[in-house]
C-alpha cells in the first residue's frame, strides 16, 4: 500500500528520496511528501502534494538541502487524498515529522484527548495522531518519546520519525506493516520495500513485528518496543536494480508477462530429481513420515493468490490424493475457523506481507497449526512467521497486477503435490510423466507469447463490451475466476467468472450479443460438457472466446494453447488471458501498471 523511504548520511537526501519514492509508485498511492532536516535553517523542512511523485518533485525547491530525510507515497484511508492529509504529518512546533504505513485503530479517541488539551490537527489522518504524541512526550531520548507514543496506539504502523533535535537519527518501528532497513557505507536507509533499496545497497535488515531500530550515518541499533536490545544481522538482497527497470517494454505488466517463461525455469531449477521421479524442496522440513500424516490441506491467500491456490488445491488432490481446498484468508480469519492438528496449512502471498495472510498465520501459529509459506520475497513477514515453506522466485513484481507471480506460485503447487504424491500413492511412470510436463511449460509459454499479435486484435474485438463472462469447468473455473480479475483490474471492465456447469441455474438470463463470454476448454475428459456450454450460449446469440487446445466450432474466436499434462494445464491456459486483459487495457487508455483504487501490497485490513 503506502511506501516509506529514509535516508541519514552525507549525501543531498532530496533527489535520492525521490528516487526511492519513485521506486514504489508500483504499490499504489494518491499523494506523496518529503521532509528533511535543515540545520541551517534550524529544524525540519517539508513539501507534499496530491496527485504523482512528479507532482511533488515539481514543488521541492531548488534550495532544499539536506543530508537526512524520509519521505512517503500515501494511499487513502483517514480523509481524501489532499495536500493536507499527505505524510509526513508535522507537529505544531515543527520538530517532529512521521511516515506511517498502517491504521490506528484507536485514532478517533486519542485525537478527541489531544484536542481536548489543546492540540490543533491540520488533517483528517489517523497518522497526525502519532505525531502529536511523540511531540508531547516528555521523555529525554527519542526512542523513548516513539516509545512513550506506540504504546498508547492500538493498530498496524510502519513508521519513521525524525525530530529537529535529534537530527543525527532517525527512529523507526514495525507492528504489522514491512520496514526495511539498508546498510550502506556510512550511510544508512529506511523503506517498507527494498525496490526502495537495491540501487543503493543490497545489505538489509528486515525488522519483525515489534520491533524498533536507530539509524545513524555509521550505525544501526535495533530492539523491542520495551526497550530490549535485539540482534540484527544483515542479509544480501538477490535482486539488483535492474530488476526494476522496465528493459525496453512500455509498462511493467508487459515486461513482466513476458518474462514467464525464464520466471518458471527458475522456479523448477534444481529441484527435480530424475532418479526418484520427484522433486527437491529444502525448504519444507517435512520428512516421509510427516508427510503421510497429513490427512488435509488448507490453502489461504488474497485476491490472485487465492486464485493460485484454489489451482493448486485440485493438483494435491489429483496428484497426492489429500483432501485440499483454498479459501480467502480475510474471511479465514474471522470466522472462528475449526484448527485440525492433521491438517496443513499453506499460505499464499506475493510480497510476503499481504496483512490478512499474514494475520491469519498468526492465529494459525497461535493455535498450534503447522503453517507453510509460499511467498515471492524472501525474508519477508510471511516467510518468517511460516514454520516452513518454498520460495517461488519470479523476481520483482512492480505492476500492481499480479502476472508472473500467479504462474510460478501455480507451479509451485505443482512441485508441492508432486512432492506429496510421491511419498503416498503416485507411481514412478506418473511423477515422471508430471516432471516431463513441468519440463515442457517454459517453451510453451514462449509458443503463447508469440501469439501476441493476434490476442491484441481479439482484445480490440472486445474492448466496447461493458461487462463479460468467463466460465469453466474443474481445471478450467480457476483459471476463469484469475482471468475475470485481471480483466477488471487493469480495464475496468465488470467481469464475472462462473463454473461453466452453474449456467443453467442462473447464470443464463444475462446472456445475450452486448455479454459477450470468455469460456476455458481443456482437451480433457470434460471436452464434451463444456462444448455442450458452448452450444448453450450460442443458441442464446452469445459471443464466445474460447481458450482451448484446438479449435472450437462454435466459438466466434479461439486462442489456442499448447497442450501439457491434464493437471499442468491450467498453468498455461490463464496466460493468453493477461494479455487479453493488457491489450483490453491498453485500447481502453487504462493506467496499465497503477490501476485506480489499488495498491500493489496490501498491508492494512
């Protein structure tokens, strides 16, 4: 969601927090700000703007100079996005300035307190309340004062604080929204992603829920919100700056759909063991005997994760024969959930710290749940927090929509029921079968990029409708429900996704010419009932796209996928759809890579 850069050292802190501000527009944001220290003018120095990072960077002065700073992209919660409610938040006298990623919960009661004593708010942010707080502190050091200041607040924060009269620190803390901290030469920095972070050091400390940290130029200390000396030891980041850059493409969701099929090589990379006709993950702690204990599996995750794991469920089911079903983590975690001892439990997120996954872990954990982690970032919340797990390597995801990720977190699921059925009841011939499969899907994701050109002129077609349908069978309804998303996301365009067998029950009265439906047609054992869908809309003058194996007769058009094994399929089936919904996009003039209203990492409820 929002995003915190901070920097302490010897260099002008202006262009390099706006450097990192634009490094994490991809998280989605109405407004932004820049604070600094400026002895010279004897205290703090601030500019926000709504709108863009180009909109602040237009109203930094030239004369703005400084060596330490933070600054902030805010994405609405407390008030409309506004000049006013941008962060960082200052206090009436100037000394104090905080970012804040996060909800206080408790904002509304402690901002009545404050006035009530007399403090005036220049904004509608729960944010301002924190300021005010660590502003009145009595206490001599600034750790102390933000101390004094979180434990009055009920809530998620990752802040950063700086106050006029310390101006050789900057005091930061973490309660279920990511901080990380950058260890340079003599320099030191602060974000809540490290795309903050890599084109100035690949040295980093990832601090846990409460958990606070001093940063000076040629030092860090990290400890508890009680006080507690903490060790810190710094890990070296894999990805590297040009990670981020969009290498030659016009937006990131581009490059990034088209960087798949290397995305997917890495993820199999030295995990498949021929001799065995199964695979390697280190990652899991989980020996034979464990494994066969397991009488369920419990996927939970948000949004395109939660698709991967409802595709990733039917595989354990079909390759490990274990029960599996996937289910939002956001209402996992409210509904007072039965916790069964024999089951696993597999977390699903992107960036590691989606706020619902994560919390649901933490319930989990608290019950005494064995929880596994599939995320993307390593080292992130989930990771930590995940009793075992495997990374799923796609690199750095920058657009807000979730492409590449989704297919290797799909395969990742492959790799985990592969893992599973062979220590229970899958024979040699099928797991070799899966491995030559898994094998195949980097050259058959390339054969589905090359087809762009066509998709584009199918996605033209479709570009006026105002809503769509998009169906499928088993396999298939996943891969629909993925694909109305992204549809919806990144065009705007209302979509629905429903199991193709539900038609008959409903779903029928909506079809007509102006509706047109997406159908998804595995040459599987269900070929026959899903052209029988088919025929349904058709007789009722409905436009079909059909994404499928071979070409469908009744469909208006087809986008032919390459055929694997039953069960990888769907792997391939949703890809032709991203560019389906990218192309949709692009016709319409969407904002491709900062779709309206969201954010890329969701970190508050």
């Amino acid at each position: 969601m929002c995003g915190i850069v901070g920097y302490i050292g010897k260099r002008d802190v202006a262009p390099l927090l706006l450097e990192g501000l634009q490094r994490l527009e991809y998280r989605g944001y109405d407004s932004a700000g820049v604070v600094i220290t400026s002895p010279k003018a004897g205290g703090l120095k601030m500019v926000k703007a709504k709108g863009r990072v180009r909109d602040l960077e237009a109203k930094v002065p030239a004369r703005f100079k400084g060596t330490t700073g933070i600054a902030h992209t805010r994405w609405a919660t407390h008030g409309a996005p506004s000049d006013e409610n941008a962060h960082p938040h200052m206090s009436g006298d100037n000394k104090v300035a905080v970012v804040h990623n996060g909800i206080v919960d408790n904002a509304a009661e402690l901002r009545a307190k404050l006035t009530a004593e007399g403090i005036e708010f220049l904004s509608e942010t729960d944010t301002e309340v924190l300021t005010h707080l660590i502003a009145r502190s009595q206490q001599a050091d600034l750790e102390d004062k933000v101390r004094e200041a979180l434990r009055l607040v009920e809530g998620t924060y990752g802040i950063a604080v700086l106050h006029a009269d310390f101006p050789d620190r900057i005091v930061v803390a973490r309660n279920g929204s990511p901080v990380v901290l950058g260890i340079g030469d003599k320099e030191m920095f602060v974000a809540s992603d490290i795309a903050a972070l890599v084109s100035h050091t690949r040295q980093i400390v990832t601090l846990d829920d409460g958990e606070m940290a001093t940063l000076k130029a040629d030092d860090f200390r990290t400890y508890t919100t009680e006080g507690t000396r903490t060790t810190a030891s710094p890990t070296t980041v894999e990805w590297e700056a040009a990670s981020y850059d969009m290498g030659g493409h016009d937006t990131y969701m581009h490059k990034e759909i088209f960087e798949q099929a290397d995305a997917v090589d890495r993820v199999l990379r030295g995990r498949i063991d021929d001799r065995f006709s199964t695979v390697h993950l280190g990652g899991l702690n989980l020996d034979a005997r464990e494994a066969r204990s397991v009488r369920r599996v419990k996927i939970l995750g948000c949004g395109t994760s939660y698709h991967a794991g409802l595709i990733g469920a039917q595989m354990i089911e079909e390759l490990a024969r274990i029960p599996a079903d996937a289910e939002p983590a956001s209402e996992f975690r409210y509904r007072n959930p039965v916790v069964d001892p024999d089951t696993l439990y597999i977390a699903v997120s992107q960036s590691g710290e989606t706020y619902d996954v994560l919390a649901a872990v933490q319930e989990l954990k608290r019950k005494g749940a064995r929880v596994f982690g599939v995320v993307n970032v390593v080292g992130s919340a989930i990771a930590r927090e995940s009793d075992a797990g495997v990374y799923v390597h796609a690199g750095p995801e920058v657009c807000v929509v979730s492409t590449k990720c989704f297919t290797n977190t799909t395969v990742a699921f492959a790799l985990l029921a592969l893992h599973l059925g062979r220590i229970r009841d899958l024979s040699v011939a099928d797991g070799k079968r899966i491995i030559e499969g898994l094998r195949k899907l980097p050259a058959q994701i390339t054969a589905i990029l090359d087809q762009e050109a066509e998709i584009k002129k199918v996605a033209e077609e479709y570009a006026d409708a105002r809503s769509m349908m998009f169906i499928g069978r088993v396999r298939g309804y996943p891969v629909a429900r993925e694909a109305s998303l992204k549809l919806k996301e990144v065009s705007y365009i209302h979509a629905e996704a429903y199991p193709a067998s539900e038609l008959k029950h409903g779903p029928l009265a909506l079809i007509e010419p102006a509706l047109p439906t997406v159908a998804i047609v595995p040459d599987d054992d269900l070929l026959e009932k899903n052209r029988a869908a088919l025929e349904e809309i058709k007789a009722r003058s409905g436009r079909i796209l059909a994404v499928a194996h071979q070409e469908q007769e009744k469909a208006d058009h087809t986008i032919l996928v390459p055929k694997n094994e039953d069960e990888l399929d769907p792997i391939l089936m949703g890809i032709p759809l991203q560019l389906l919904a990218y192309h949709t996009a692009l016709a319409l003039g969407r904002d491709i890579d900062k779709p309206r209203n969201l954010a890329k990492s969701v970190t508050v409820e």
